[in-house]
C-alpha cells in the first residue's frame, strides 16, 4: 500500500528513507549490494550508502550476508514496509509510555473513546490478526 509506504519512509532519515523507497518499490534486485544502491544515488561516496546500508540491517529493514571471500555484504529485504511502521510504532509507543507514564495511558485511551465507528472496526480486525 502506497500510503503505507510513504509513512514507512517518513519515520526513518532522509538517505534512509531513500534508499528503503528504492529498495521497497523494486528499483534494486532482490538481492543487491552497496554498488547497486550506489548506481541510483551516483551524488553519494560508496562509503556513505555502505554505512546507510549497514545501518538499515542494525535496524531489521535489511538483512546482510556476507559474500565468501571478500569483505563486501549482500542485502536484502527483511521487513515490509508494514512491518516497519509496525515496529516503528511499539518502539515509539514504548518511549512515550516511559517517558509520560500513566499519563500516556490516560491519553491512549481517551483517544481510543474518540474512534469513529469505521475506525473501531479496523481496530477490531487488525487486532484478530
């Protein structure tokens, strides 16, 4: 889903969120590596897309395998964009709940009694999943 995949890529950096766009709508291979990424993005040093790169593995986004024999790693897709609003949303939801305490709480449900009808029944099915 489009919408989806524009907030997938606005909870994460400007690189990347332009490089998970490229990655997520198929502009590179199942499997790539650093060089593919860097052809989409030639304004950018090789060193910096390795570094993005092996950040967006630290995260869960991308997974990396190391290729026999060399130093270089080869990616690919660990999480959908879904997935990643997903756990984007548990982590920020966690720090907000440490931070705020109970009056966090108090405010997730005061925002859940202010769901439309329409929205508590996309609530109910996307609990049941």
């Amino acid at each position: 889903m489009a919408k989806d995949l524009d907030r997938a890529v606005g909870v994460l950096g400007p690189l990347e969120g332009r490089i998970m766009r490229a990655v997520w709508t198929g502009q590179v291979g199942d499997t790539f590596v650093v060089r593919d990424v860097g052809a989409l993005l030639p304004e950018l040093a090789y060193t910096t897309v390795m570094t993005t790169l092996r950040r967006l593995a630290e995260k869960g986004l991308l997974s990396a395998q190391a290729i026999p024999g060399q130093k270089a790693y080869v990616y690919q897709i660990a999480a959908t964009p879904e997935q990643a609003l997903s756990e984007a949303s548990r982590r920020e939801t966690a720090e907000v709940v440490d931070r705020y305490g109970d009056a966090a709480l108090a405010a997730f449900a005061a925002r859940l009694d202010e769901l439309s009808p329409e929205q508590r029944r996309r609530l109910d099915e996307l609990r049941s999943k």
